[in-house]
C-alpha cells in the first residue's frame, strides 16, 4: 500500500518530514506493508516512534 499527498516533503533540520493523516495509520495494512516486519504489534512500535520523537501527535 502507498500512500500519496498533494504535500511536498519538506525538511526541517535535516530531518525529512513527511505529510502523514491520522486516519492514514488506522488500516492494519499500513503496518504490515510498509515498516513493520511479521509478528510486531503496531501499538507498541507506534509507542516507540512516539517516545522517540520519530513520529509526532
């Protein structure tokens, strides 16, 4: 599954930020397509990428 924008990406301090919708991570597929390999649990990696500042509310 890809996802598109009509958002460029842009880059803030040399990190790429990416245009992302909630409801974009609300399809079970977007985890196990994209970045999740077989037998992850996609709250717990979501929690991870959050206590990292990977990933933003």
């Amino acid at each position: 599954m890809r996802i598109y924008s009509i958002k460029p990406i842009d880059f803030i301090n040399h990190r790429a930020q990416m245009p992302l919708r909630a409801e974009d991570l609300l399809d079970e597929n977007v985890f196990e397509d994209v970045w999740l390999p077989s037998g992850d649990d996609p709250e717990t990696d979501i929690f991870h990428l959050l206590e990292q500042n990977r990933l933003s509310r």
